[in-house]
C-alpha cells in the first residue's frame, strides 16, 4: 500500500459512527460511553498526582519523619512505584486485549482508592512502601488504558485529535482537582480534628473521589474486548530493534529526550511540593498550610502549561524538529534555572518561576514526542516507540534517586538544577545534530559541483 493510499483509508469515515465536533467514532460506541472516556480522562492525571501532593503531610505529621530525611525516602517511594508499574503494563496490555478495556479501568480507580483508603493509615516505612505498590498497580492500570480506550473508540481519522482531547481533560484534571483538594487540610484543622486525623480525612476524600470514577465508567464505558488483534513481538526481539534504531542519531536523540522530558515531570511530582511544604513549615506555617500553599503553586505550574500548549503545538509543527527541541529544553533549562535566584520560594517570585516552568514542561514533552513521532521508521516503529517509553521509565527512576540524595544532602533545589543541566546537554546535543547536519549537506553540494 503507498502511503497516499494509506493517506486516503485514514480519511474513510465508517458509517454509523457517533460525531462529537471534530471526532467521528467507530460504529457501536455511544454518547455514553464517550463521556465516560472523558470523565475518566479528566480525573485519571489527578487522582495519580495527588500522592506526591499529599506525601509532604504524611511524612511529616503522620509518619513524623525528619525533614532532612524526606527527599530521599519520596525518591525510592517513586524508584518502587516506576518498578512496579514497569512490570505491569505488558501483562495488563495483553489482558485487556483479552477480557476487555472496561474491568482494568474500574480496576485501576479501585485499586487506587485502597491505596489511599491504606496511606494515611501507614505505621512504618515499610507499610508505606506496601501501600505505594498497591497504588503503582492501580496507576499501571491507568496508564495503559486511556490510550487503549483512547484509541479505541475513534475512527483512524481522528485518532490524533481523541489524544489531544483526553490530554486537555487530563490537564483541566490535575488544575480543579488539585485546587480543590488544596485546602482541605486547613478546613479540617478548623474543624478541630488533630494532625493524623485531618491527614486521614484529606486522603479519604480522594479515596472515595477513586471508587466514585470507577463506578461511573463501570456504567459508561464500553463494554467487551477490542476486535482487531495484533500479533506482539516477543519481548526480548523487541528491545533489540530499539537498541539498533539508536544507530540514527536523531533516534538516540530522541531516547535522551524522553529520559529528559519525564524527568523533568518526574521531579515536579516528586519534589516540589515537598520542598514548598517544607519550606513553608520553616517560615513557621503549619504543616497543613503549608501544603496548601505548596500545592497552589503546583496547581499554577499545570495551569501554565495548558493555554501554553497550543502555542508549543503550533511552533513545533511549523520548524525542524531538531529545532523545536533545541528551543524546548532551553525554555525548560531556564525554567528550573530561575528556581536558584529566588530568595524566597513562597514569595510573587515563584508564579512567574512556575509559570516558566510550566511552559518548558509542557514544550519539552511535545518536542520529544514529536521528534520520535517523525523519526521512528514504520518497519520497527512499536518496538522504537517501546524503547522510546522505557527510556522515559529510566529517567523517572534517575531522577528519584539522584534527586532524592540532592534533597537531602546537597540543597533542596538540586533536583531542580540537576534536570536543568540535563536540558541544557541536550540543547547542546541537538545543536551539535544541526551543525552536522549542516556540514554534511554542504560537502553533498560541494561533491555535486
């Protein structure tokens, strides 16, 4: 098949097929279960963020854990969960494929509304790290199937514009989710309840907001398994081919942008609201308001990100992409960068640093996306986007524990600088790609004349 024949089977729109604006799903998925994508969709992001969000306040109230111990326990509490989610998602892929997207999904609310239910309730470190895994199956779970359903229920088309609409609902998630949960530990310390109770009560709301998700897509979303099946590539085959793609170096490129880009992710969950929540208990802020004010601040981060993306969307679909990722980790480099001039982290200072912040988070993970998205070849392209992704896995898990000992043992905002300087080798990289690239095509003219 060509590719403008291929070109022209993506634009056929099967009859029978539900409109929603610009989307056209396939035949047999209805209004209902459409919304139930969407609702589970916008509060997938937010229920996983929300424990990195809540953790500050469990260490430090609860758990009574030092301050200068916390970075490096949240980095392994993230190593552990990354581990356990790694090792679940190729099972739960294949299980879905078989029993059907709908049981994993609720699965995945259920599971994450025991973890919350059990966190608050932890007694040991130990306890904690047990109760993380119960909420890195759950996560698992999640990660898996909004793209699953996500690409499920729209014609070839409109795949692309489902995405983006799942990622906006994702986006506006995290923002009134997280603003609302923000202050419930104020409100329930001015009821009179003591630390460990207002604790318990904040993390049991969000569990009881998980078990009430997976009800309502219990009820909504589609039933059944998906009916076209691929044939999957064994698991070591696969891994080769993305090693060997790494020959291109726009490919390689690609593998240390998405190390960099989740990272750069990873250590905004990880650690600054831990850092905001500490730095607020120095100023003399009680822990819970303390966690409101780091949280508003994170809340600001993700809502910078979402009128940002658009602009980002439009400029690196208009520029080589080697281009656009030399301007997205320079946006995000200074972002973090800005982090080192504040003199106080709670100040007005921090809404134009997390405002940066934002948009270089935001860029950085579509440039990266968008790089793979153009170099992976077609012969091979899943297992260079498998490798793509387990790239990503590595960076999280770097940064959890070089960032934790940074935390802990270096100053509070070395995680920060230290993604800084990861964007800043990358921007290098990419430059260096651009020049060569460059003097490759004028020896090409040369030679020609």
């Amino acid at each position: 098949m060509t590719a403008a024949d291929s070109q022209a089977e993506n634009k056929v729109v099967e009859p029978g097929g539900l409109r929603f604006g610009p989307l056209t799903m396939m035949p047999g998925v209805s209004a209902k279960n459409l919304f139930g994508l969407f609702f589970a969709s916008f509060f997938g992001i937010a229920t996983m963020s929300f424990i990195n969000a809540s953790q500050p306040y469990v260490m430090t109230e609860m758990l009574l854990i030092p301050l200068d111990e916390q970075g490096t326990l949240a980095g392994n509490l993230t190593v552990v969960q990354e581990i356990v989610l790694l090792s679940l998602l190729g099972p739960i892929g294949a299980l879905s494929d078989k029993i059907g997207r709908k049981p994993l999904y609720v699965t995945a609310f259920v599971l994450l509304g025991l973890a919350y239910f059990l966190y608050p309730l932890a007694g040991t470190i130990l306890s904690l790290f047990l109760f993380r895994m119960i909420f890195a199956a759950g996560a698992a779970n999640n990660v898996v199937m909004l793209p699953a359903v996500a690409n499920d229920y729209p014609q070839e088309g409109c795949r692309a514009k489902m995405l983006a609409t799942c990622f906006i609902f994702n986006g506006l998630g995290i923002v009134i989710v997280l603003a609302i949960f923000r202050g419930l530990p104020v409100r329930f310390a001015d009821m009179g309840f003591d630390p460990i109770w207002v604790g318990r009560y904040w993390l049991w709301v969000m569990a009881a907001l998980c078990l009430f998700v997976a009800v309502v897509i219990a009820l909504t979303l589609k039933p059944g398994a998906p009916k076209q099946l691929k044939k999957r590539e064994p698991l070591l085959a696969t891994f080769k081919i993305g090693i060997r793609a790494a020959r291109n170096g726009r490919i390689a490129l690609a593998y240390a942008a998405a190390s960099v880009s989740r990272g750069d992710l990873s250590v905004m969950s990880t650690f600054f609201t831990l850092w905001l929540t500490q730095e607020g208990i120095r100023q003399g802020l009680p822990t819970a308001e303390a966690a409101k004010t780091a949280l508003t601040f994170y809340v600001f981060v993700q809502g910078a990100s979402l009128p940002w993306a658009p602009i980002a969307g439009y400029m690196l679909d208009r520029i080589d992409r080697l281009y656009g990722l030399a301007i997205a980790m320079v946006i995000a480099g200074v972002g973090y960068s800005s982090l080192w001039l504040l003199d106080n982290p709670l100040g007005m200072g921090m809404y134009l640093c997390a405002a940066l912040i934002g948009m270089g988070e935001m860029t950085a993970n579509l440039a990266a996306t968008s790089l793979i998205g153009k170099e992976a070849p077609e012969r091979g392209r899943g297992a260079v986007l498998g490798m793509w992704s387990f790239c990503g896995a590595l960076g999280i898990l770097t940064v959890a524990l070089v960032g934790g000992y940074l935390f802990d043992n270096v100053s509070q905002i070395g995680p920060f600088m230290f993604v800084a300087g990861a964007n800043i080798l990358l921007f290098f990289w990419s430059v260096f790609l651009i020049l060569r690239r460059f003097s490759e095509n004028a020896s090409a003219k040369s030679g020609s004349a």
